[in-house]
DNA sequence: AATTTGACCATAA
DNA sequence: GTTATGGCCAAAT
C-alpha cells in the first residue's frame, strides 16, 4: 500500500470489535492485534486517536487493573468513565470487574 | 540525530 | 497494597 499512514498496527481494528457494555485491557488489544509485548503502543496509538476515528471505541479500553487510564492532567479519565456507564459498564470505586466486563476477545469457537 | 516523554504489562521484594 | 525494574515503540522537542 502506498499510504504514508501513521506506523500504528491494525490496533483500532480490535477496539473496534469490542462490544458495548465490554471492557479490553491493553495489553489484549496487542495481544489480538498480534502484539502481546507492544501493550504500550496500543495506549498510545488510541491517545493519538483522532476526532474522525469516533468508530474506534477506546473508551472502551483500559488497563489491566480495570481501572481507567488517567492519561491526561485532568479529570479527563472521568469523562471515559462516564462514557462506559454509559453502556452499562458499572464502576466500584473506580474500578471495573474485569472478571464480568472483560472483554473475552473475539470469541471464535466458544459456544457460550 | 539524540533525548525525553507517554492512555502499559509482568515480575520481584 | 506499594515501590522498583525490564521490555517495547512512536511522537514531540
């Protein structure tokens, strides 16, 4: 392909799967994407997600201790809190259930 | 070009 | 629970 695109991996296009009311850490973005050691750049790929990318769920994304990220100096993470419950995704100080959130992946093969 | 910074994860003490 | 270290890459300065 002859796009001078950004050299971010095909990171959004597993956000992008991630369902409402779901939750992924990074380091299973990376791991989907076929990247379990560049968790890092999956967080900083969405920080660069620009206002066009609004089908790329990273709210959706946080770290693996269920908590949302606090990547900017503000109150910025609260917002993201406030967009997944939103979607139904409750919050226990400050703190998602991974173990009933968490994103189990693309579910191929599994029946239930 | 080199240095610093950044939305992380896993291990060890 | 916290603190410290190693891994990995891209953007900004």
């Amino acid at each position: 392909m002859t796009d001078k695109s950004s050299g971010w991996q095909g990171f959004y296009a597993v956000v992008v799967q991630i369902p409402a009311g779901r939750v992924a850490t990074y380091g299973q973005i990376a791991r989907l994407a076929g990247f379990p050691q560049h968790a890092r750049q999956v967080g900083y790929a969405l920080a660069a997600l620009p206002e066009s990318r609004t089908d790329v769920p990273w709210q959706r994304v946080i770290n693996s201790k269920g908590e949302v990220s606090p990547r900017a100096r503000s109150g910025m993470h609260h917002f993201q809190q406030s967009l997944l419950e939103a979607e139904g995704v409750s919050f226990v100080n400050e703190r998602v259930d991974l173990k009933t959130y968490l994103w189990e992946g693309t579910e191929s093969g599994a029946d239930g």
